[in-house]
C-alpha cells in the first residue's frame, strides 16, 4: 500500500527530507503508541513520540519544527526497541534537529547566552559544534 501526503507539495519536500536525513519511512508506523509508553522523556515532551510520526504522516512538518520534543530526546534508542516495525524514531528525532539547525530556526547564538537562559544541552552542543572549525 502506498501512501501520500496531501495539500501542500512544500510540505511533501520537507517530509521527504525528514525520511532521506533519518532513513526512515515514516508511514511504516502504525501508531501502537509503544514509543511513547517506553519513553523516559515522554512526560517532559509537548508532542509524544507517536504523535511525532502522525504528524510528519499528515505532513505537518511546522508544528514539530516548533515543538521541543526533538531537543528533549534523549536518543536513548528505547523507542526503537519497543517499535514492533522496527522504525528508529531517534533517528527522526536527529533529523528534525537537523532541519532546525539548517533553517536556523529558533537560532541561538552562543556567544550571546546567558546564565538565566534555560536551553536543552543538545541545542548548545549543535550551535558550538556549528561554530567550531
């Protein structure tokens, strides 16, 4: 069975992106939820795992490039374990930081950090490592 996403052929260019970054098809998930319930970091994301997938299957690729579940996973690979398809959700997760860094969404200059600033640690260590030579 082949899938599409409607609507917008923008929208099918960034899923695609997502899906060549990542390696992942996207539509192989069949939403059993067992990412989410696996996850160490579920409670503290604003878009569950599962609903990562449902999302980028809907093409709605906007809403999780807003969103800070991919800058809270902790790449942990739990997901991937529990996924009964075999789908590596860390994998997407990386790839959507990997669209944000490259659309420098949400830029956070790193010499311009201060101590009251509240970031996940992967966006500091992807902004210096950016910086770096």
């Amino acid at each position: 069975m082949k899938y599409t996403i409607k609507e917008d052929p923008h929208k099918k260019e960034e899923v695609k992106e997502i899906m060549e970054l990542s390696g992942q098809n996207i539509f192989k998930c069949i939403q059993c939820g067992r990412c989410s319930s696996g996850c160490p970091m579920a409670e503290f994301m604003d878009i569950l795992p599962n609903q990562v997938f449902m999302l980028l299957q809907e093409g709605d690729v906007d809403t999780l490039l807003q969103a800070n579940t991919p800058w809270i996973c902790a790449a942990c690979f739990t997901c991937t374990v529990r996924c009964p398809v075999g789908l590596d959700l860390a994998a997407v997760m990386e790839a959507l930081r990997e669209v944000q860094l490259r659309k420098n969404y949400d830029y956070v200059d790193p010499y311009k950090v201060e101590e009251r600033d509240i970031l996940p640690p992967i966006a500091l260590v992807s902004n210096f490592r950016k910086f770096t030579p």
